[in-house]
C-alpha cells in the first residue's frame, strides 16, 4: 500500500506539476535523460522564440506544438482500442 501511493506521487503528482516529465524507472537512463532534454527544449523554446525573436513566430511555434501533442494523443488513443 506504501509503495503505490509513493507511485502515484511520483508518476501522477510529480507529472501534474511538471507538465508532464517524469523519471519512469522502467526505462533506461539514456531514455529518461532524452525524454528529459526534449521535455526542457519544448518547454523553452517558444518562450526563447516569443522574448527574443518574433512574437508571431513563437505563438505559430506554440500552437503547432499543442497540435502536435493533441494528434499524438489522438493517435495514441485509437491504438489502445
């Protein structure tokens, strides 16, 4: 019972207030540092584009992320049935 609550607070919790990254110990460490630095890169990258370069741009880059990810959730979900 102890260790499935520490569980959920590291996988469910932990991932909640991150955005989504966590340290999945099934997974190798080179996995979980790439899954890691991509999570930073998407993070950052439009908020690098909207200070530092054109706004339009990093809104433009914003939304195709967030299309992106809503696809491959889609995708993902039409697998599982």
């Amino acid at each position: 019972m102890g260790s499935q609550v520490v569980q959920i607070l590291r996988q469910g919790v932990w991932a909640a207030l991150s955005g989504g990254w966590y340290q999945d110990p099934h997974q190798g460490a080179g996995v979980n540092a790439l899954h890691l630095y991509l999570w930073l890169f998407l993070l950052g990258f439009p908020f690098t584009l909207y200070m530092y370069g054109l706004p339009a741009f990093g809104h433009f880059v914003i939304m195709w992320e967030m299309k992106i990810a809503q696809d491959s959730d889609e995708l993902r979900n039409l697998s599982l049935l």
